[in-house]
C-alpha cells in the first residue's frame, strides 16, 4: 500500500511538474511541421525517417538551456540577450521574429481551416476568422495558470497522428533500416532545412524561457530578485518536463513522415498544395479513420501552437522596450504586449483571404526558421555560459557541445540547400 501510495505521489508530481516543456514539445507539431513531416514523407518516402532520432537530444538541449535561462536568470530571453549584444542588433532579430511568426500564423490558421471545411462542409474563410477570434479572445482572456492547463490537455491531440500510421500497417523490418541508416536525396536539403527549422524553431527558443518566468510568477515570486536562481531539483523536474515533451514531438514526427510515406508517396502523390488536400489524398490509401485522426490533429495543434507563435514575439519585444507583459495581466495592463499578439492573428487572417497557398506558406516558414535558428542558438550560447548572467550556474559543458553542434548542423543545412 505505502509503495502504491509513493508511485502515485510521484506519478502526480510529475504530472504537475509538466507544463512549459510539454507545452512547447507539442507546440512544435503545429500545422508548419505537420506540413513539413508530411512533404518530406510524400517527396521521399522513408529516406528522411532518421531525423526523427536525430532531432530529439539536439530540441531537447536548446530548449532546456532556453529553460534554465529562464529559471536561474528571472527573466525572457531577450532581456537575456539584450545583457550581451547591441539592441539595434537585437530590433532587427525581434522584427524578423514578429515577421517569421506571423507567417507561420497565417499558414497554421489556413491549415486548421483547411482541415474543419473537410469536417463540416463550411467555407474555409469563415474558419480562419472564427479560428483568430477564438484564439485572440483565449489568449487575452484566461490567465495563465488556466491556459497551461488547457495547452497542456490539448498536446494529447498529438498521439491521433500516432494512431493514423497503425492503421496504415507499416512493415517494420523496412522502417527500422530507414530509421537507423541515414541518407539524403541530393533534392531534400531544403526539407532538411526546413525539418530542422519546424523541430528547432526560434519561437519555441522565447516561449520556453518567457513561461518558466510565468511559472515562477505563478508561484508568488513576483519581482526579479525573488525570481533568479533555481534549485538542483527544480531543474531536474524541468529536465523531465523538456525530455517528455521534446520526446512526444519526435515520435509523433516520425509517424506522420511514416503515414504519408506509406501511402502519399508509395502510391506517386509526392506534390498537394493545401492541408486539405493532403488529408483527402490519405483517404484511398489509409481509411477514412486516417483521414479524420489527420484533420482533428491539424485543429488541434494549431489551436495549442497558435498562441505560442503569436506570444514568443510579444514576450520578445516587450522584453526589448521595456513594456509591461504575461498572459496574467489584464488588456489594460499590457496593451502593446496583447497589441502584438491580436497583430499577429490580424495578419495570419489577411493572408487567408489574400489566398496564400497554405503548404507552401507552412513549409517555406519552416525553411526560414532554420536558416534564422543557427543565429539565434549562438547568442543563446554566449548567454547560458556566461558566469554573471546566470548567477553562478551557466548550462553544464555537454548541454553546451550539444547545442553547438546543433547551431554547426543547422549552418551546415543552411548551406547545403543553396550549393549542393
């Protein structure tokens, strides 16, 4: 009784100490990567698998370092940032952020309205709207303990993408030589940009940080001094946290670049222009449960994604000039923070009607966010090493070889795509 009594104390504070980590994990399937898994499955097949394993270690060590920054400093990652380099500098990388995310905004809400026209029959247009509306009026109105939670319930919507290549019935012998013997097409080095781009996204580096500060926020430390430093067992519940939800990111990648291998890409479909498309075309050759676990999931990650998008740039600019900011305060008491997100939505909701091809918004965004992610990982370095800034406890060396090999692969990739 007493070890039952223990496993179930444990188990529960583990679930509670899930939160920022899961959120962000899950976050990073959103519409965009879903796009991405799912052309990189349809153009070839297999061969891409193995980035699933990849990817794992290398978006948990950012994000954990993203965390830590987060905990032991007290505050964002660009108030981080703006303590080691020029603020003209760091403008410019907060404006392209807005732009970057905004993009992948208007892609996700194109993709969530692509997949519930299929579900309902009504207009697509009439979903971007309702979508930002719902959103926008989520985002200001629940505080953040109350939106945690729910962000937190909707990552289970992941796991219809896991159920959707079970029922496809993949030859495992196959898969598993894919998954361990990696290769690259000669034509895939923008998938692979754009794979690392989806899986090591620049939002997700500024939500992590800004929510392990709402984390602390939440628990009665409200000013900066109360906020910095963190203690060997809150990092390792956060190492846990980060590890769950980066890892349930990558499984859920890899089955949906198994889902459409299987069947877009076996059967010739290699090209679909719109979310809805590519849920439609899985219909022949995987059942209409396939199709219907596809869509919901597109719904639903968006919905969990969309206002990380939208906030990481808000929480990245309030920190740089200064305004008031946390999902926590009331509209009036950070209008240019809230102002930022409802922008974001305003222009995700433009780009619909002005008719952007969603896959190719969706999957070009992911490209973008990993030729931007190798600049951004080094100002992450130079802080998460740096002695004063994190008050004594800098990230430990092998987080630090990792992330950086991460930032070398992500140049690398870069590079690729334009000469090889």
């Amino acid at each position: 009784m007493q070890r039952t009594q223990r496993t179930q104390r444990t188990l529960r504070r583990v679930w509670n100490a899930l939160g920022p980590g899961v959120i962000a994990g899950a976050a990073d399937d959103d519409p965009s990567g879903i796009a991405t898994y799912s052309v990189a499955g349809a153009r070839f097949g297999t061969a891409l698998l193995w980035t699933a394993l990849v990817t794992w270690p290398l978006m948990a060590a950012v994000q954990a370092m993203c965390a830590r920054i987060g905990m032991v400093t007290g505050e964002g990652l660009m108030a981080a940032l703006a303590e080691k380099f020029p603020r003209p500098v760091l403008g410019v990388a907060c404006f392209a952020l807005f732009a970057a995310n905004t993009l992948n905004v208007g892609a996700d809400l194109a993709g969530m309205a692509d997949a519930a026209e299929l579900l309902s029959g009504v207009s697509s247009h009439v979903w971007v709207v309702a979508f930002a509306l719902g959103i926008g009026w989520a985002t200001v109105r629940l505080r953040y303990a109350t939106a945690a939670r729910v962000l937190k319930w909707l990552a289970l919507v992941l796991f219809a993408y896991v159920v959707a290549a079970f029922q496809v019935g993949p030859p495992w012998g196959a898969v598993l030589r894919a998954t361990l013997v990696p290769r690259v097409p000669t034509s895939a080095w923008a998938t692979l940009v754009a794979i690392l781009g989806t899986t090591i996204s620049p939002y997700l580096f500024f939500w992590q940080a800004a929510e392990e500060v709402e984390e602390e926020k939440s628990m009665g430390r409200v000013t900066l001094v109360a906020r910095r430093g963190a203690t060997a067992a809150e990092l390792r519940l956060r190492g846990v946290d980060v590890g769950v939800g980066t890892l349930a990111s990558n499984v859920v990648m890899f089955f949906i670049i198994l889902t459409t291998a299987l069947t877009l890409h076996a059967h010739g479909v290699e090209r679909v222009e719109t979310s809805r498309a590519i849920a439609e075309a899985l219909r022949p050759f995987a059942g209409r449960l396939a199709t219907l676990l596809y869509t919901v999931g597109l719904v639903g990650t968006g919905a969990l994604a969309i206002p990380t998008l939208a906030g990481s740039a808000a929480y990245a600019m309030a920190e740089l000039f200064g305004w008031r900011e946390g999902i926590d305060e009331r509209f009036r008491g950070a209008p240019a923070f809230y102002a930022v997100i409802l922008a974001s939505l305003a222009f995700g909701v433009g780009m619909d009607f002005a008719n952007v091809n969603a896959v190719a918004a969706l999957f070009w965004t992911a490209v973008l966010n990993g030729l931007l992610a190798p600049f951004l990982l080094l100002g992450i370095l130079a802080v998460a090493s740096d002695w004063r800034l994190m008050q004594d406890q800098p990230s430990p060396a092998l987080p630090r070889v990792v992330v950086t090999l991460t930032m070398v692969a992500m140049f690398v990739a870069g590079v690729a795509m334009f000469f090889v």
